[in-house]
C-alpha cells in the first residue's frame, strides 16, 4: 500500500481548523512560524495530538542513545482553535524550544527568558503569546468525546 500524502498551505489549515487537527498540519505551520519567527533556526522536532482538556500545547526533549536529543511538541485536539489561538499556542510552544535549543533555558519554565521573547514577538509581529491560557474562554471541538466535554464544563 502506497502512503497517503497531505499538502497543507496555511488556508486551507485555516478553514480546516473545526475539525480535528493532525500532526501534518502542525508541521506545516510550525516550518511557516520557524521560518516567520525564528529565522529556521529550529530543526524540525516530532508532533504528536494530545487529547487533553487542560493542555494545550507542551514541548518536551529526551535524550536518546541513537539520535542525540529527541523534541517533541504536542497540541492538544480537544478545541476548536482559531488561526490566531492555534498560532500563539504553536509559537509559545516554539518559544520553549527556542530556549531550550540555545541553551537559555532547558528547564522550560515561564520565567524571565520566555517572557522576555513573548513580549519581542507580540510586539513585532501582533502575537498574543502569554504564559497561560484560561481555558474558560475556548471551546471544545463539537465532535470532541462527551465526556471531555463533560470535564470541561465541571473544570468551567
């Protein structure tokens, strides 16, 4: 059997975005903002789908006796994302990455560093990167699973 190949320009990621997301359109949009935001300076870690209802995004690094150091950044599919929120969850996700890959701040916390390089991108290129995110104000994708719209609304 031949693999299924999926070519993603960033409109179509923008009309697709009440449906579940996938991992091919979150590399896309990670090689766009790499690119846009970080001079391509970040090579291209591993994407995962999270089902999660209180995690967004989380980027993470383990090291590995063949391959070195292995990034993973996940998105959770549980929302109904606009471009905008997907794109602020993917750069502040990035944004630990970044840190992380210099040297800067392996430990990936909110700290000084990361709110430093929020405030930079937000204010050249319009973003609405912020440490966190109340939950209160997304919504669930309407064919997420009952019952983690049920955890929602109880965590609401």
């Amino acid at each position: 059997m031949g693999r299924e190949i999926h070519i993603f320009t960033l409109e179509t990621i923008i009309t697709v975005l009440d449906m579940r997301i996938c991992e091919s359109q979150i590399r896309c949009l990670f090689r766009q903002y790499n690119e846009d935001y970080f001079g391509s300076l970040l090579p291209m870690p591993f994407f995962k789908i999270r089902h999660s209802v209180n995690t967004l995004g989380y980027f993470s690094y383990m090291p590995d006796e063949v391959f070195g150091t292995t990034e993973t950044l996940e998105i959770s599919d549980f929302y109904a994302y606009t471009p905008n929120q997907l794109r602020d969850i993917i750069v502040h996700e990035m944004i630990h990455y970044y840190l992380y890959y210099i040297g800067e701040d392996v430990r990936l916390k909110h700290g000084k560093s990361f709110k430093r390089m929020a405030r930079q991108l937000n204010h050249a290129y319009g973003l609405h990167v912020t440490p966190t995110i109340d939950l209160t104000k997304m919504k669930p994708r309407p064919d997420a699973p009952y019952f983690r719209r049920l955890i929602f609304k109880i965590l609401s």
